[in-house]
C-alpha cells in the first residue's frame, strides 16, 4: 500500500517579484512529489495572480486570497482570515508554513482553530526591523508576533533572523532553513562594456537605500573615470533615485534598467565586476547570494543579514558608513586578483551554505517531523 502523501500549505501575501515569492515557488516545485502534496494560499504584490501561478506550477491547489495584504486593514485582514480558516477546515492540512509577517500573522491562528497538526512560520525580515517606521509601529510589530508566535514553530531564513526570532518563540525550538540562491545561470554572454562596473539589484525602495547608492555612483565616477554603475531592478523609489542621478548629472554614467525577467537579470548580473547592496535593514539578501554564485565579489552594509551572506575581507567587505564603501569599492576597483579571488569564495560559500537541495532536505524534515534544528 502506498504511503499518505503529507498535505502542506505554502500561505504568502507577497507572491510575485522578489526574494520571498521566488523562494516560496522554489519550495512548490521542489518538495518531492512522491512525499507531498503541496497546496499554496497567496496574494499578489503589484503582479498577475496568474503569473505566480504559473511560477508555483509544483503546487497541487492553489488559493488566491486578495485580501491577504500587507498593509494594516481590519476589514481585508478579518475577510482573509474567514478565508484562511474555512481553506484549512475544508483541505486539512497535515503541516500549514506561512511566510511573511502579514500571513505569518492571519495564517497561525487560522490553522490552529483548523486543527493543524504542524505549524511553521519565516519571517523573511520582521517588519520591526524597517528603519523608515516610527517608534510605535515598530513595537506595535514587535508585540504582534509574539502574540501568535506560541502556535506552531519559527523556521529562520538566517542566523540572524533565528537570533531575533528566540526572544518571541515561547522558549520553542528556532529552526533554522537558510534561503537558497536560486539563479538560474545566463545562457547568454554579458553585454560588452568599456571599463568597470558596479552594480546593485532588486527592489528601488527605502530598505536598499538609493540615496546611498547615487553617493557612491557621484564619487566612484569622480574617482575613476573608466567606472560606470547600474541599478538592476525598479521600485517606488526609482523615480527619485533617476531624478537625482540626473541632478548629478550622472544618467551617462549610471544605469537603472527596470524589472528584467531571470534570466535578462542573470546575464546583466553577470556583466558586474562588483556588487553593491548597501541595505538599511533586510533579511537574508538573495541578491547579494545570487551575485556570489556568479562569482561576484561584494561590498554590502556591516548589518546583521548581510553578515550571514558576506564574509568580510574574504568573499568581500562589510561597509559600516558610506566612506568605507567608498573605500571597499575603490580597493576592488584597483586591485582584479582581489576580486577574482573573493568572487571564488563567494561562489564556493553560496554552494556549500545555500543550495537550494539544502533548503528543500531541511523543510522535507520539519514538515515529516523526522527531526528538529536548533
């Protein structure tokens, strides 16, 4: 007789472009079919339902929920619960993994009024941590995860994020489930260019601090001439990171492309010979994982979650302020042994830390309860 499938719902608000969407569709299509049967619950951020969809082809059922967002809103947040709950009472999951602090917070409670057996909550980035929040929302968000954080268990994407997550577990197990590097290789050639370039990826927002960036680019083309840079990606900032390049007077000289597909991502990622991500607060950065497999050496902010990726003065540097990223950046530009060598050891840390085999054999055991991870 053949073995019952393990019923799991994969629930996330912020399905779409981006590290959360892109590792929960990973998660879809890789838990073996064989073992599980794997159903999502999700919104759409600012994209197609449809496309996700599609991105999350692994998935048996899928649920959209478009009140499941991520902004505060009693009346979206009361009808995505019924939602959630009514899902789970008719399906009943064996295991219900909810990603994001919006559907971390919605999903929990839902699927212990269900009766779930197993319940898994990732953060992704507790929304506490967001620097451009007053006082009182950051422990408004504070104390609403430890509210629900006594159903179920936290499955950390970082370290650092496992770090944070004890004080609110219950005195619970932390597990621990590092994103993957999900990069799919270019299988196209880098587009030609003259010179060095210097690039950031990813969402244009205030958690990547592009006022940062265009400092960098005024100073890194002041310094050396043959330097150029390029923001790889868009976002709500984008309009004022283009206006101040352009007050610089540096639109020859810099470059955002907007929102590239995989693989057009992939090869103009390829095409850096440094990259940059000089975030204010975030969770484990999938691009600076997916610049180390390709090689890269990296300069990032000296900020928890970036040191679970970066190792300093080995797969690159740490920046503490906006003059040691000068600096850091100036050392690589000057010295190509330096970023062949740190590019080689990024490349070897993303293989050996953050396979995508390795995430999926971790949630294979906290779903089949086969084992727990501190």
């Amino acid at each position: 007789m053949a073995q019952k499938k393990i019923k799991v719902f994969e629930v996330l608000e912020c399905g779409g472009p981006g590290g959360t969407g892109n590792q929960v569709a990973a998660v879809c299509n890789g838990l073996p079919a064989d073992k599980f049967e794997v159903g999502l619950v999700y919104a759409a951020r600012q994209s197609d339902p449809a496309e996700y969809r599609r991105k999350a082809h692994g998935a048996h059922k899928a649920f959209y929920v478009p009140e499941l967002v991520r902004e505060i809103s009693p009346a979206k947040d009361w009808a995505a619960f019924r939602k959630l709950l009514k899902i789970f009472r008719e399906e009943k999951p064996d295991v219900v993994h909810a990603h994001s602090s919006k559907a971390g917070a919605l999903a929990r409670p839902a699927a212990w009024l269900a009766g779930v057996p197993r319940v898994f909550y990732s953060p992704h980035g507790y929304g506490f941590l967001q620097k451009d929040s007053s006082a009182s929302a950051k422990i408004f968000y504070f104390l609403a995860e430890w509210t629900v954080s006594w159903i179920g268990h936290i499955a950390a994407v970082s370290p650092s994020e496992a770090a944070l997550a004890r004080p609110l577990s219950w005195g619970k197990t932390v597990h621990l489930a590092p994103d993957a590097c999900l990069l799919e290789p270019p299988t196209e050639s880098p587009p030609q260019k003259e010179g060095l370039l210097f690039g950031a990826c990813g969402r244009i927002t205030a958690a990547r601090d592009p006022d940062a960036f265009a400092h960098l680019c005024q100073r890194l083309t002041d310094a050396r001439y043959s330097i150029r840079c390029v923001w790889i990606g868009a976002g709500n900032a984008e309009p004022k990171l283009h206006q101040d390049l352009e007050n610089m007077n540096l639109l020859r000289k810099v470059e955002i492309t907007g929102w590239l597909d995989g693989q057009k991502t992939a090869r103009r990622l390829a095409g850096l010979d440094v990259f940059v991500h000089y975030s204010s607060w975030d969770a484990l950065p999938n691009a600076v994982l997916e610049a180390m497999a390709l090689g890269l050496p990296v300069v990032a902010s000296d900020i928890p979650a970036c040191r679970d990726a970066v190792v300093h003065g080995e797969t690159g540097f740490l920046a503490k302020n906006e003059i040691e990223l000068l600096e850091y950046c100036l050392k690589l530009a000057d010295d190509p042994a330096l970023r062949q060598k740190m590019g080689a050891a990024g490349r070897a840390r993303v293989q050996k830390e953050f396979s995508r085999q390795g995430l999926i054999a971790k949630l294979s055991d906290f779903y089949s309860g086969a084992k727990e991870v501190k």
